[in-house]
C-alpha cells in the first residue's frame, strides 16, 4: 500500500510505537525481530516483507525515533539492527575535556550516521516514507513538546507554507529527538527562517509515545480522523527496559541537591512513561503487558471508563533489575550494566535480554484479529 491509502481511514489499522533508551535501542529491535519473523511466516510473503509492510503508522522517541525512521523507510529489522551494533561505539564518541561540563558524547559522528542511513537529502515529507511517521521532541526555543509528523493533513505541514515542517531534513528531525540533554549536545534546526534549538523527547511526557500516536490518528485537529474500537486499531508499544532502583536504606538526610539533580531526571522520565503506558490500557484492550504495580496489576481483561476499549493495546517491555533478568533465565548479567542508556559495552548482553524477552513474551496470536 501506498502511504495515501494507509492515510485514508477506512479499514483496521496498525500503530507502532517505540521507546526511548539510548543503547539499550537494541532490546527493542530483538523485539521487533521477533514480531517481523512470525509476520512474515504467517503472511507467506517473499523475504522483502518488512514491517512497513504491516504498520500504517510508526512513531518513536529518541533511539525510538531512529529506529522508527528506519522502519518507515522500508528497512529490514536486521539491518537497523546491524547498524547499532556497527555504529554504537562511534555514536556514542566521547567529548573533550573541556566540553563534557556541558555534554557527554559528540554528535558529530552520530550526525554523519545519520545522513548515511536516511539520506542528506531525505525530507519528512519523502515519499521514500512507506508510513505515517511520528518523531517526539522538546522545543527548547518554544518551551514545548513537539510531535511532528509527515501527516500531509497536519496544520504546519502545507506545502504552501514558507515553514513547511515536510521540508525539514528526516536526519535532523532524529537527530533532534536523540539530543538527550547530558549526554549530546542540543540540535538547532533551520525552519523556515526561524531556528529552533531541539532536544531529546525524552524531556518530554512522551518517551513512550504510543497514547500520543493515538490521539493523532484520531482526534479532529490532526485530520486524520481514524475510527477507533478494539477491533479497528491495533497499537503496539515496546519498550527498552525499565530500571527501578528501590532503595528501602534511604536516609531522608541523602535527599541533598547533588542526589536530587542525579535522580530526578530519570524518576521524571520513567513516571511519564508509566503514566503512557497506564492510559494505553485504561483505554485500550490490552492483551499483553507485564504488571505496572502491585495494586493494578497488568489490567490485561480489566475493565475501564469506556466500553467497548478504543484500541488493541499490545505492550512488550522488560525489567532490568536481578529479578527481571533472572525471569529471562539470564540471572548472570548484572543489571547495573545493562541499565545505562550508554552501555555500549554490554551490546551482547542486551541482544540477549533482548531476545528472550521476545521467545517468552511475542506470540502470534497476539496479532490475529490484525492479520
């Protein structure tokens, strides 16, 4: 199909959504490996079947946003997949001396991956897109979340408009949605004649941008005006692993700045996402996903404030914790090494992670009221 007749609301359709994380990209992609192989085996494609293929509607945050990039264009999961792991020490360069009190890594190589992946001269508006795209920031400039998007009925994005947002580089827009702030510096992009200075979405609410990808393809301002119903949308959202760190020793007297400016940023980021992960079940019918708490649960049959649900919700993350990993049979990697956005170190180990937390939890029939 066309990205025309994706657009065009009749019929079921199908959104993805995915996670930021930095590195641990790859526990996604194992995912995703997974979900594209029993696709491609049920649908007797030829082996160019990619989940473009599947997926009307593809939205990322951050790593997310490269990943979900790469999947638009037509990529197979194990090139992205092979681009990680070839590229991974060389996005994650380290700055200089004097430049690591305001970042960590450079972006200069990370910026030169990605004009060869997408293309120096791919825009949003490419028609090499296969799908609607959805790529989640923070306007520094403006002071405001930006999901911006190739939807050609957006309200910024007519061509007649001298600051068309399908002119912008597709590079730069990922570039943008990966400046995580610490590690890389901010990116200023060029639009029309205003620059604005971007961000990584994960200093959004939207690190996880499945509800947000939702609404987009829904309500009335975006025009796109998909029908919902459990039976008409298929979302599904996969993680790059959770990273609690309970601490039943903590002193109240350790709350000083230096802990709070430490912990603060992650405990905000990881919120938002349970928060986005919480509404995608409350208001869709949820058929896979592990426990969000001790007290809701995982919601997986439960019932909500509508009925029937607006969408199937599908949620495959994991927990990077010895309990977690130790659930994957994988009891001798060592959390701490695996939950750092820059463990570039520990690639193996997150395929690893990656893959059982696909054999154990992607099942076929997950997908049958969609195929």
């Amino acid at each position: 199909m066309t990205l025309s007749e994706k657009i065009r609301p009749q019929g079921p359709k199908r959104i993805l959504a995915l996670d930021g994380g930095g590195i641990r990209g790859i526990i996604s992609l194992e995912i995703l490996a997974r979900i594209e192989s029993l696709l491609l085996e049920k649908s007797g494609a030829k082996d160019d079947f990619v989940l473009a293929d599947y997926f009307d509607f593809i939205a990322g945050t951050s790593t997310g946003a490269i990943i979900a990039a790469a999947l638009s264009l037509g990529m197979k999961v194990p090139d992205i997949r092979q681009f990680y792991l070839e590229s991974s020490s060389e996005m994650f360069e380290k700055a200089s001396i004097l430049r690591r009190f305001r970042y960590k890594y450079e972006d200069k190589k990370l910026s030169q991956k990605l004009r060869e992946i997408f293309g120096a001269d791919t825009t949003l508006g490419s028609d090499r897109l296969k799908t609607l795209l959805l790529l989640l920031m923070r306007n520094a400039t403006t002071d405001s979340p930006w999901p911006i998007s190739n939807n050609p009925f957006a309200k910024f994005n007519q061509r007649e408009l001298p600051d068309c947002n399908l002119n912008i580089p597709l590079w730069q827009l990922v570039r943008a949605s990966t400046a995580a702030p610490v590690f890389f510096p901010p990116e200023v992009v060029q639009v029309g004649e205003q620059e604005f200075i971007f961000v990584d979405g994960a200093a959004t609410t939207y690190n996880n941008p499945a509800f947000q990808a939702f609404l987009m393809a829904t309500i009335e301002p975006y025009q796109l005006n998909w029908p919902a119903g459990d039976d008409k949308i298929l979302l599904v959202s996969i993680g790059t692993g959770t990273t609690p760190k309970a601490d039943i020793a903590l002193q109240a007297a350790e709350m000083n700045l230096i802990y709070i400016s430490a912990s603060l940023p992650m405990a905000l980021i990881f919120a938002a996402l349970n928060e986005q992960d919480f509404l995608c079940r409350v208001f869709g019918k949820c058929l896979v996903g592990d426990p969000l708490d001790q007290e809701i649960g995982d919601l997986i049959g439960k019932q909500g404030p509508v009925s029937p649900k607006l969408f199937t919700y599908l949620r495959y993350n994991v927990e990077l914790s010895s309990r977690g990993l130790a659930a994957l049979g994988l009891a001798d990697i060592q959390p701490e090494q695996v939950q750092k956005l820059d463990s570039i170190e520990h690639t193996a180990d997150l395929q690893r992670i990656g893959q059982a937390a696909a054999r154990q939890k992607v099942k076929m029939q997950d997908f049958a009221s969609f195929l």
